[in-house]
C-alpha cells in the first residue's frame, strides 16, 4: 500500500509526502491521483510527479493534489473527477525487481467540502419568461458567492461546452452549506436559440458556479468550462 502522510481533511493545491516500497532499484516511478487506475494513457489521469526508488525499493516524495484532476478517455475530451466527491486515490506506478509492474495505492483521500449541486424550482412547463427559484449546496464554500447562469450545454464526442449565457446572478453560500436565490429565466438565449425549438445543439440548463475569494471560479466544485454542475428547464411549448 502507498503510505500518505494526510490522507483526511484535504483540499486542491494541498502537499501531502507519500511513501512506498518494492520497486526495483533505481527505477522510475510515476505518482498518479485519479480515481482509478488502468495502467493505459487513454484510461488515466497524468503524472502529479515521477520519482526515483533508491537502493531499497523504496520511494519517499512530495506530492501537490489536484482538485479537479481529469480522466483521459480515448475519444473526446477528458472526464472530470472531482476529488471533494471523496473519489480520487494517489497510485504509485513502476517496475518490481522482476520487471512485472507494481501499482500502490493509498486507498480513498477525503477531501474537505462536496461538489456543487443545483435545482430550479419550477423546473418543467415553463412560461416564456418565468421566475424560478434556484437552491442548492456548496459545502466548503460557506459565506462564499455562486453564480447563476442559463445557457445551453452539450456534450459531443469532439468537445463539451456551452453558449448562448444570459445574465448571471450571484448570491451567497449560507453557514449550512445552502444557497438559494430566484432567477428569471428566459426561452430565447442571449444568442436567439430557441430552448424549445428541435434539434438545437445540447439542452438548456441553469448552471452554478462557485466562486473563490476573488471572484474567480473554483473548479473543485464544479468545472465552470462546461458547466459541469447544471439542472435541466423546460419551457412549455411551441
């Protein structure tokens, strides 16, 4: 097993010392956080570092964690893995003296907080324009800003993302972990795509971004690229 020096109460950009034995001498060895390992470049998340096994077998580094961490996949853009989902592992990957290969692993790293979640209520049979109310958690992010925002989001084998935003609100992260605030959403996006017209690109959603001391997106709670943390809306129709 990978022995880590903390493996509880973490957080992205956090430095934990991981240590190892077994390994040929002399050898490389890869230091990978994901939340599986497969031994395969299009299954696996990159290298957090590579390191040498001394005289022994042994290893001893440092690593920085990642938060979010992303999963290469062998067709289209990489998998997001949020590690405050309690998911993500540290593999310690080379050669055992015989040349077979050796995979550590450190067991489950538990991170501080959970992912982003998101509903709208009402969410289905929606007026062209309507006030809907907008709630949900971001544990670990207590007296913090999140932003709301409609758009499209789609998902192709050739890349992820959204468009068409409208405008955005922000509110604040309560000291239980919840947000709520209303939101007025809208059938036509910002770019005229109709979210009831067949066969747009993707489906509208409203979407939560948690935000960082400064403003800025913390990924740890959600990918804000591709909106990763999103609730469908349905507006009544034609």
């Amino acid at each position: 097993m990978l022995q880590v020096s903390r493996t509880t109460g973490l957080a992205g950009g956090d430095e934990v010392r991981v240590s190892g034995r077994g390994f040929a001498p002399g050898s490389e060895v890869r230091i990978v956080q994901c939340d599986v390992f497969v031994d395969w470049i299009d299954g696996d998340c990159p290298d957090r570092t590579v390191t040498t096994a001394g005289s022994t077998g042994r290893i001893a580094t440092r690593v920085a964690l990642g938060d979010p961490v992303f999963r290469r996949m062998e067709f289209g853009e990489p998998t997001t893995v949020y590690c405050r989902a309690d998911v993500c592992r540290l593999f310690a990957v080379g050669d055992a003296p015989d040349g077979t290969r050796l995979v550590l692993d450190s067991g489950a790293l538990r991170f501080r907080g959970s992912p982003a979640t998101i509903a709208a209520t009402p969410s289905t049979d929606l007026a062209a324009e309507q006030w809907v109310t907008v709630h949900g958690t971001a544990y670990g992010a207590e007296g913090r800003q999140v932003r709301i925002v409609q758009h499209a989001c789609f998902e192709i084998i050739q890349e992820t993302g959204c468009y068409g935003e409208r405008p955005t609100v922000t509110t604040w992260v309560r000291a239980d972990g919840s947000y709520a605030t209303p939101y007025r959403v809208n059938r036509w996006l910002a770019d005229g795509t109709d979210c009831v017209e067949p066969g747009f690109l993707g489906s509208c959603v409203l979407s939560v971004t948690v935000l960082d001391r400064d403003g800025e997106p913390d990924d740890s709670f959600g990918y804000s690229a591709n909106g990763d943390m999103m609730t469908p809306i349905a507006f009544a129709g034609p």
